[in-house]
C-alpha cells in the first residue's frame, strides 16, 4: 500500500514536473522546434487552450493542503487562518532576479484589475528560501509591490510541508564562480477557494487579465 502510495505520489509530481518545464521551455524557446513542439505539449494539459481559466489540472490531483508558517509580522499562521477569503499563492523568494518580481507584479495588477471584489483575496507569497527570506526581509520585499502581499515563511521542514501540498519543485543552485545561490523553483500561481480548496493553477506568463479574469470567474460561481 505504501508503495503503491508512494508511486502515485511520484507519478503526480512527474506530471507537474513536466508540465512546469513545458512551460518554462515554450517561454525560453517560442518559436524554435523544442518551443513549437513543447507548446503542443502544454496543450494537451489545456495550458494553451484556456489562458484565462488556468491550465487545467488532471484528474484526481490533489493541490494545496495544510500549511504551518510565520507571516511577515512574525506571527504563526496555518492555512486556516485564511479561511473564508481567497488565496493567491505564489512560491518564491526575496533575492530572485527575474521571474519572481515579474510574477508578483502580475499578480498585483490582477488585484486591481478586480477592483473592490478583490477584498476577498489574500495574495500570499511563500519563501522557498527561508534561510534568508527572515519575516522582516519578507516584510520589506512585499511591500514594495503591494501592502496587500502577506509574506509567509517559516522553518525549513515547514516550507518543506507547504511545497509539498502545492507540489512546488525548488532547489538550491550555486553558479559556477559564485558565493552566494540562486533557488531553482516552479512558476505557478495557485487560486484556493475560501475552504481552502484548490480552485485554479495559473502558469508563467499569464497577463495580468489573464489572471483577474480566470480569479473573476471563479469568484462569480461562488457567490
Ligand atoms: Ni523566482
């Protein structure tokens, strides 16, 4: 049984695997072969069919699930603390050059997009690196963008659990001739409902009115 267990946990992460580098392929490499031939890949998951809904995610693939983390006031805060809102969960980190500022940003200009109904999302970025992603730095980092954006870390065992639930992939990664790393990690942005259930996936580069529309929708079915 556990290994049953264990093999439908790994052949779920495959999938996720798969389905992040797909995405993360098709937007290095758009109009080579391996982008065009990769597009259709990510097609068949739905991600290029339905922007504004979110790539659609196989059946029976369980997304989000309990967390235990520290919000960027130093309180503790579990996944219950947010219930009966909204949550727009990002993974990433302070110290990303790139996708994770571009995500946030997004995610941001979704949220106005929305105007007043956005009220009842909490946007929430969870650290991948909590060994320098301390609640103030956190604090600091997403205020910069919005002072709607709660930052969330935590132990290392903790951020552990919450990638987990989220089948978030993250690494640590040194460049050649570098002393400081980088964190490898996935790229989606998560919609749960105000039970906390999984409610929609978006992937890297969704606009901003992909986002807001696909959040719109979902928000209207529900009230
Ligand atoms: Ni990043």
């Amino acid at each position: 049984m556990q290994r049953t267990i264990r093999a439908v946990a790994g052949g779920l992460i495959a999938v996720l695997v798969l389905l992040w580098g797909t995405v993360w392929l098709a937007r290095e490499a758009p109009n080579s072969a391996v982008g065009v031939a990769v597009r259709g890949v990510a097609g068949l998951f739905g991600g290029a069919a339905a922007p504004s809904a979110g790539i659609a995610v196989p059946g029976g693939v369980q997304i989000g699930g309990p967390f235990h983390l520290v919000d960027d006031q130093g309180r503790a805060v579990t996944d219950a603390s947010y219930r009966g809102r909204w949550m727009l969960v990002y993974f990433g980190y302070t110290t990303c050059p790139d996708v994770c500022p571009t995500e946030l940003q997004t995610m941001v200009a979704a949220l106005d997009k929305l105007g007043p109904e956005a009220a009842s999302v909490v946007p929430l970025f969870v650290t991948v690196d909590p060994e320098r992603d301390t609640p103030s730095v956190l604090a600091g980092y997403v205020k910069l963008f919005d002072p709607r954006v709660v930052g969330l870390t935590g132990t290392p065992e903790q951020i552990a659990e919450a990638a987990r639930a989220y089948r978030v992939y993250y690494a640590k990664a040194t460049p050649k001739g570098s002393s400081t790393y980088l964190m490898d990690h996935s790229s989606f942005v998560y919609l749960m409902d105000p039970q906390g259930r999984f409610s929609a996936l978006f992937g890297q580069g969704s606009s901003a009115d992909d986002l807001a529309s696909g959040i719109q929708e979902r928000l209207s079915q529900k009230s």
